[in-house]
C-alpha cells in the first residue's frame, strides 16, 4: 500500500468539522473545513420562483460555486464575465444534488439560492460544497418553520459527497490534494441517507481500471458519505439546541 498517508488511514476522512451562522445577513451560513479545504456555504430565500415555475405551487433551488482569488497557492483569476466550464460544471453539480433533497410542492413558490465560495483549496471542493450545503439548506429550512412561513420541512433525504481514488492501485477515502494529484483513478460520489446515488463522476487518469475495483470505491465513499452524515445531524441537532437557549438569532 502506498505510503502517502502517515497520519491517516486509507478509509478514514480528513478532519471535518462546521462553523455555523458564518455570516450575519444570510437565511443560514456554514464554514465547512475538511482538512485544508474550507468552503464557506450560504443559503438566501426568497419568495417567487422563475417564470417555468410560476402558478404551479413548486419551489425552486439554484446553486452557484465560485473559488476566491487568494484560495490556491497561485493566485487564482476571479470569474466575472464569464464562468468557466469547471465552474459551472461543479455548480450544475451543486444544485442537482441539493435538488433531489426537497420535494418542492411543500416548498412552494418559493427560491433557494445555495452560494459556495472556496476560501480555501486542498481538493474536495465540490464534495465540501454538498455537503457543507445540506447544513445551510437544513438550517434555513428550520428557520421557515420556526417563523411559520412552512407547516412542514420539504426536506426528503439527506444528502453527502466525497471523494474516493485509486493510488497504485489502492483505494484511498477523501484525497487531499497531492493525492489527488497522484491518483490513477478519481471518483466524486454523492449519496443520500437512504444510500442511494445521486452522481458518480468517476474516470481513469491513466490506464483503465475494472469493476471490481469500481464496486471498491463506491462502497469506501458510502462509507464515508454515511460518516459525514453523522457529522451533519450533529451540527444541525447543536446549532437547534443552541438556538432553542437563545444563543443564535432567528
């Protein structure tokens, strides 16, 4: 087995952990920090939705992802008149994943915009930006029903995303970056709680690889997609606690 991991095990996910209500003015706000990759993550709702949905009684959410300029060792070029074709790969990503959490019916007309920003970039931003996502999305959604502007959570599923890769033929959880720059074979996996897909994005960097080291894969990310789920629900049931004593504002 490859020797690139002193300090970690081959199945076990960086350090990860949230700072909830980041920033003051939006619905809800999320640092999350996997490793050395930090995602600051804000959900806003508003009321109305676009014109393909209007008078049909369904909600709507959108996703945006943008990487800060300072957030790569090499300062990288802020994206104004036009997105690049990574980012708006990776926020489609986004906002199909968070999408098949809701059922929008119970939703309403109402919008929800998921904005990720990369402050900090070690790999895994896209997966940071799920599941950092789900927390702001869940918490906001707690905020509506807390004010009365929903009877019930739209919410469905439970949602993840992790990384997985092969290294000289091993399969490794959750790359850092000089590991996913070294990987034969780099998979991004989304899951639900229920431990159905939602994406597998994977391809082989060199060479090709077989399905049985595939199934490998995807079972180390439901793994580790299932221990971030964990860690999600414990932020979400602290930050609810929190709020019930009055430590965090509506």
């Amino acid at each position: 087995m490859p020797q690139i991991r002193p300090h970690r095990q081959s199945n076990q996910l960086r350090e990860v952990s949230f700072q909830s209500d980041f920033t003051k003015f939006s619905t809800s706000s999320v640092l999350i920090c996997c490793g050395d990759t930090r995602v600051l993550c804000t959900a806003s709702i508003k009321d109305g939705v676009p014109k393909f949905l209007t008078g049909t009684g369904t909600g709507w959410l959108t996703a945006e992802y943008r990487m800060l300029p300072g957030a790569t060792p090499q300062r990288h070029e802020r994206e104004v008149l036009k997105l690049s074709g990574r980012t708006q790969e990776i926020q489609r990503l986004i906002g199909r994943s968070l999408r098949s959490t809701l059922n929008f019916a119970v939703l309403g007309e109402k919008t929800i915009s998921i904005d990720t920003d990369v402050i900090q970039a070690d790999a895994g931003t896209r997966t940071a930006s799920i599941t950092g996502g789900y927390v702001a999305l869940a918490q906001a959604i707690h905020k509506l029903i807390e004010r009365g502007e929903l009877s019930a959570s739209p919410i469905v599923c439970q949602v993840a995303a992790v990384s997985v890769g092969l290294i000289e033929g091993a399969a490794f959880l959750d790359l850092d970056y000089p590991e996913d720059v070294a990987a034969d074979v780099d998979f991004n996996v989304v899951m639900t709680d229920n431990r159905e897909l939602i994406e597998v994005q994977g391809t082989a960097e060199s060479g090709s690889f077989s399905r049985y080291q595939m199934n490998e894969l995807l079972d180390l990310a439901e793994t580790g997609t299932q221990e971030l789920m964990t860690i999600q629900n414990t932020e979400i049931d602290r930050w609810i606690q929190s709020k019930k004593s009055g430590r965090i504002e509506s």
